[in-house]
C-alpha cells in the first residue's frame, strides 16, 4: 500500500487522498483579455515530465485541506510534500 504523507494528518493510506492536478499553476491576472487559445490552453494543458513532478493532492478522508507533493512520475514514489504556499522540498 502506498503511503502519503499529509502535511496536516501524517502519514495515511493513498485512499483516503485525491489526485488535484499540477501544482503551482497561477491563474492569469486578466482571464478576459485572453483569447479562446490562451485560456484552453491555461484550463487543459499540463506538463507531463518523466520523473520529478509538483501536484497538487486532496486529503479528502481526512481534513479536507489541500496541499502540494513531490513524485517521481517513473516510480511513484513520494519525494515529499508541503502545504499551498510553503517551499518544495529539494
């Protein structure tokens, strides 16, 4: 069983969490003044690097609260994870 590391609960089961996409997107500033092309491009594309990724991960059979994680994508190991705002680890 893979084990995740809740910034606010501690170490729980991957069941109890939801996958929230890539991490530290930041919204346009002016959403109106993008064209169609732009904003499909900020709502669907994604990077998908082989290796070392940021995402943001749910604990929702827990507190609920959001939070960010390290994993390598090629093993699916946890490299280590933070809350919204805090610094990745290295």
């Amino acid at each position: 069983m893979l084990l995740i590391d809740c910034p606010y609960c501690g170490r729980r089961p991957e069941i109890e969490f939801a996958y929230g996409g890539q991490a530290h997107l930041v919204r346009p500033a002016r959403p109106a003044d993008l064209d169609d092309q732009q904003w499909a491009e900020y709502l669907y594309i994604r990077s998908n690097p082989r290796g070392r990724h940021a995402e943001r991960w749910r604990h929702i059979r827990g507190c609920g609260r959001f939070f960010n994680a390290v994993r390598d994508t090629t093993t699916d190991q946890f490299l280590g994870t933070y809350r919204i705002g805090g610094t990745p680890p290295s």
